[in-house]
C-alpha cells in the first residue's frame, strides 16, 4: 500500500511517498532556514506563504518521478501540533488530493510520527513495548507505547523545549539560527569542564519524576557570560550541550527502569545532536533506535509511514480534519495540559 504524506506543521515542507509503511519511494524537503534566518527564529506567516508556495511544485514533482498521484492508495497529513497557519496548508492539500481521486485522509500527529521515522527503511525496529523520546523544537516528551495507538506520556518539559533551548542559548552566545547545529558545531571545539552548570534541567530531583525544565540552564549561561565574558564560547557551548543532553539520557533510562522497558526509541531534530548520538550509541541494558540524522528532524516520510499504521486500525479522517496547535497526546492526559 503507498501512503503519500504531507509535512507541513512548522519551518519544514515536505512530501513523500512511502509503501507499506516501511519502503521510501519519493521524498523531498524543503528547509525554510533562510527564509527565518534574518529573524532569528521561526515567523509564522512566513512559514505559512512558503508552504504555500512549495506544496504544488514539490506534488508536480512527485509525478515527474513517475508516481501518479492518483495511484497511491491514501493521503497523509499531519494535523497536529505545529503552527495552525501552517498545518492548515498541508491539511487543505491532503484534503483536495482525497476528495480528488477518492481515497482515503489519514491525519498524523507530527511527535510521534518523529518516533516513527526510525521504522523507514530500517533494517533492524523495535517490538512494541517501547520507551519513546522526542525532542525537537517545539517538544520534549518521554512516552510508553504500547501500540501506535496506545501511548502514554510520561514526561514533559515544564518551560522550553529541548531544541528551543538550544536555540534560545545561541542566540545568547551570538550564534546563527537555527541554534541547535550551531552549538553542536562549537562544543565539538570546546571543554565542557571548563565551565560548571548545576543540573537544573533535572526538573524536580524527585526519583520518579520524567519531566524535564531547561529555562534554568539557559538563564545559568546567560548569566555566565555576562559576568565573565571571557568565557571561551566553545566551552560554554560545551558545557550546555552536556547537561542538556546527559539529563535525556538520564531520565529516558529512568523510565525505561521503571517501566521494565528494554527498548528506547530517539527521535526529533535535537537527536541529529553529536554528544546526544555518542552518550545514547552507550551499551547499555537498553537497546536504542536512534533516528538516523537524515531523518531526524521534520519530514513527510515519517508521516506517510505512520499514516500506514493507523489505516490499517481503520483510522480514516473525514472532510472535517482539522488542524489543531495542541498535542492531542498531552491534552487527553486529564488535567495535565500546559
Ligand atoms: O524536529 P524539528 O526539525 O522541528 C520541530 O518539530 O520542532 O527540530 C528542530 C530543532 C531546532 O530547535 C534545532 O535547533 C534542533 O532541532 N537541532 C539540534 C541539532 N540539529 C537540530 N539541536 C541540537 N543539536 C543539533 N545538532
Ligand atoms: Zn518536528
């Protein structure tokens, strides 16, 4: 069964075809980076009008690869939680091209379609059940999945997310955008002793507790390099990178430990992270489905092929989707939406 899927929830716009959930015929990103660089961050009604303006050619493109769209066997979009300017574009395509040629919508949610991107043309995936991390730009949650449609959320950040914290700490350090390759580049160069954060991305040093807060190690650079500016930028870079990333892998195995999880899978655009990929390749009692890099950050791919998954449980959308700000997973948790 092919899925064409359509990714347009924030800076990415992307399309893709993918068979049976698994094998990758067509797939094209579109980065909208220069777009935003002048900004320092994402717009959101710029990233709408450049969806906007790439969703067509990139669907033309499709057919120039020798795929009718007309053939594939249903259209897959995330629907949630991004931008609703932009999500809206995706959602209007996938719409137009089901009602078009009479096949079924399937509406994604983008974080844990993130999870699935390490079940594309991947050798080698993990059995349900299994823990799942997902930390990007917009999201740091720890889940439990029992199935695709049975997931728990486990863990959360209480302020920025991962990535935006990333972001927000090289704009401090007078870096580009987006943050997250950019002090990644940096710490490679630099000594993480040489500068001390305290752990204070450890929410809540309660032994049970699975959520994260980075707030507090951004606010500890900013002020490190305001009263000692001679602080080398490689260092401090360094030593954001290490706290930011140990406190993942920490609480990822805590819950893993509690759970009697033995597999963990990795994902989200904070996972292309070079410490994060070395500390998470550790042996260790777990076994960790990291997302290859190609893949780790926004992308239809991943959509489509998780889209497959919830067709086959007869999850199939009418006219009415919609496109939704707010994670469906957090929401449905009782209570526990910030
Ligand atoms: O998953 P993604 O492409 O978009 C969202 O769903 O948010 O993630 C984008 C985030 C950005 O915050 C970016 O700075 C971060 O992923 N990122 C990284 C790296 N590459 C991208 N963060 C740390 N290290 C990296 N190498
Ligand atoms: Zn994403």
């Amino acid at each position: 069964m092919d899925i064409l899927g359509i990714e347009t929830s924030c800076d990415e716009t992307s399309v893709a075809v993918v068979r049976d959930g698994r094998r990758t015929l067509f797939h094209r990103v579109f980065s909208q980076t220069e777009i935003h660089r002048p900004y320092d961050g994402v717009v959101p009604e710029l990233s709408a009008r450049a969806h906007l303006e790439r969703l067509n050619p990139m669907l033309d493109e499709v057919e120039r690869s020798g795929i009718a769209l007309g053939g594939v066997d249903a259209f897959a979009v995330t629907n949630r939680p991004g931008l609703v300017g932009s999500l809206i574009t995706g959602v209007a395509a996938a719409k137009a091209l089901a009602w078009f040629f009479g096949k079924p919508l399937v509406g994604v949610n983008h974080v844990l379609a993130h999870l699935y991107a390490c079940f594309l043309d991947a050798e080698r995936v993990p059995e349900f059940p299994f823990a799942g991390l997902v930390v990007s730009g917009g999201h740091t949650l720890l889940m439990t999945l029992r199935s695709w449609s049975d997931v728990t959320v486990e863990g959360r950040t209480v302020d920025d997310a991962a990535g935006e914290a990333f972001d927000k700490a090289s704009r401090i350090l007078g870096l580009g955008y987006p943050g997250g390759p950019e002090i990644d580049r940096l710490a490679e160069a630099g000594d993480a002793e040489a500068v001390a954060f305290p752990e204070i991305t450890m929410y809540n040093k309660r032994r049970d507790n699975l959520d994260f807060s980075y707030s507090g190690l951004k606010t500890a650079l900013l002020f490190r390099m305001r009263e000692r500016p001679e602080t080398r930028k490689e260092d401090a870079a360094a030593a954001f990178r290490k706290v930011a990333v140990s406190v993942l892998k920490r609480k990822a195995m805590r819950l893993c430990e509690r759970r009697g999880l033995r597999r963990l899978v990795v994902a989200g655009g904070v996972a292309a992270n070079s410490l994060l990929r070395r500390m998470f390749s550790e042996p260790g009692p777990v076994e960790v489905f990291l997302v290859p890099r190609e893949l780790a950050g926004d992308n239809a791919a991943m959509v489509a092929g998780l889209a497959y998954h919830r067709l086959l449980a007869g999850g199939v959308d009418g006219p009415d989707l919609n496109a939704s700000a707010e994670n469906d997973l957090e929401v449905a948790e009782g209570g526990r939406r910030r």
